[in-house]
C-alpha cells in the first residue's frame, strides 16, 4: 500500500478538471470530512467553473446540468469502484508488499480512475467551452495567468513547511511517525529537485495551445481540445517528462521505505483508515443525488 501518490496533473481548463478530481481521487483531507465534502461536490463544482469560466444565462445554467450529471454518475459508478479498492488494499496490509512492482501496480490504479473521470468531465465540459466568445475567451485566458501566479507563489515556501505538508500525509495514513521515518520525509525534501518556474511554463504553453485553438476553430479542433483535456502529458517535453519521473521515482523510493519500516499499530492505523474510506464511499454511492 502506498501513500497515496497521485499522478502529477499540472495544466487552465485541465487545471480546473484538476481542482476537482484532486477532492475525488483519494487526496480529502481526512476520512471524518469524506461525506461533508463530497456532499457539497456540486455547489463547489459550480462555483469554482463559473469563476474561472465567467459564464452567463444559458450557459450557466447548461453547466449546473453538466456538474449534477458528472457528480450522479461519479458517485454512481466510480465510488464502488474506490470502495472495492480500498478494501483490497486493506487486505494486504497486514503483509504490506513495499516492492517498487506493487507501488506501480497501485499508481496504475489510480491513474485509471483518474482517467476515467477526466474523460467524463471533458466531455461534458467541452460542449460549454467550445460556446464560449472571445470576451470570455480572453477572462479565461486572464484566471489562468493569476492561476499560475498564485501557484508560483504557492510553492516558495520554507523547506520546513514542505517537510510537515509531507508529515501530515504520512499521518493521515499511519498516525504517529517513528523519529526515522520523519528523518526520511526531511531527507526527501531537501533532496528533491524541482523547478516551479519550468511547471508553470509547462502550464502556460498548454494553456496557450488551448485557447489558441479554441479562438481559431481549425479543422477538427473539438477533437483536438478533447485530447489536450484528457492528455495535457502530449505537450510534455523530453526534459519536463525526465523530471516528472524522477519526482515520481523520489516519492515511490520514500514509500517504500516508509513502508518497510511501519510498526504494527501503524498499520492497524492504515488498515482501519482504508476500510473508513471503503465505508464512506459506499454510504455516499448508496444515497440518491
């Protein structure tokens, strides 16, 4: 069982599918708020689409349409999906496989229910975005530079808050960290090589391609902004990729040693943790929307 890593989702319209599948796929801040946040999945979503989108009459009223129907479905189909998951996970805790084979097995898996629900929201999305004008156009373009900002300004922090962002992680899975495993998280931390500045202008090329192509309509452009929602990877250069993966090879190293080092009350701890999450998932994909 790993950590919870999540695939590194960093592009304006894929950001926003972003912000809300990061609440989906496995990243809430704790079991106890699953059922409160997820509750209020719909208001949230509107609000913060209609905030980056600047959307007016119609168009709003097509996009509540939009939202409600991805939450039904989502918590329909894809809840039980994170709810027999997380139980099978929590089967194996007790013989936890820490091998780097088992983690990508695991990353896989999320990754596929991440994929699943990008593709149902861009296609729910795109009908909206492709009505959009060039005023709206040109807001959208505007949220994403000061989205892009903020998120600049986001990661300039001291090594030391990072270092208890990466703690609070490991406790929510494990509960109290042995005085090695949080030498391994300051280690990680001080060790990981990542450049802010080449993620935003990674973020800025695709948004460009985006709005470009949503300005000018080209041959087959519905297709083509399709592909850049649900691959925002495609635009990735070879040095940009090399750097995404030795960051996912730097979390999967600490994993697994986080992993071979769990005492045995941690692992009750991330055993009954998953099977609260299993829990919660079914009583929300029971309820009717």
């Amino acid at each position: 069982m790993t950590t919870a890593i999540l695939p590194n989702r960093t592009n304006c319209c894929a950001r926003i599918i972003t912000l809300v599948l990061a609440l989906l796929l496995l990243s809430l801040s704790g079991c106890s708020s699953v059922r409160l946040v997820y509750g209020h999945l719909d208001w949230w979503m509107d609000r913060t689409l209609n905030k980056y989108l600047d959307l007016e009459g119609p168009q709003k009223e097509l996009l509540s349409q939009r939202v409600d129907e991805f939450h039904r479905w989502h918590r329909q189909t894809q809840l039980p999906r994170y709810a027999d998951y997380m139980e099978q996970l929590a089967a194996q805790v007790d013989s936890p496989d820490a091998s780097p084979e088992n983690l990508e097995r695991i990353e896989k898996q999320v990754d596929e229910f991440w994929h699943s629900s990008v593709v149902m929201l861009s296609d729910l999305l795109l009908p909206i975005l492709v009505q959009l004008d060039d005023s709206q156009i040109n807001q959208l373009s505007e949220n994403a530079r000061k989205e892009r900002e903020k998120s600049l300004k986001k990661w300039d922090k001291s090594q030391r808050k990072r270092e208890k962002q990466f703690r609070k992680q490991a406790e929510r899975w494990l509960g109290d960290l042995t005085a090695g495993q949080q030498a391994m998280i300051d280690e990680q931390v001080a060790n990981t090589k990542f450049d802010p500045a080449r993620r935003i202008a990674q973020r800025e090329l695709w948004t460009t391609t985006f709005l470009n192509t949503l300005r000018n309509k080209p041959q087959g452009y519905e297709r083509a902004l399709r592909e850049l929602l649900i691959d925002p990877q495609a635009l990735w250069p070879k040095d940009y990729r090399e750097m995404q993966d030795a960051l996912r090879d730097q979390a999967r190293t600490l994993a697994i040693g986080i992993l071979e080092s769990t005492t045995p009350e941690q692992r009750a701890h991330m055993k009954e943790t998953l099977l609260e999450f299993a829990s919660d998932f079914r009583h929300l994909a029971a309820q009717k929307h």
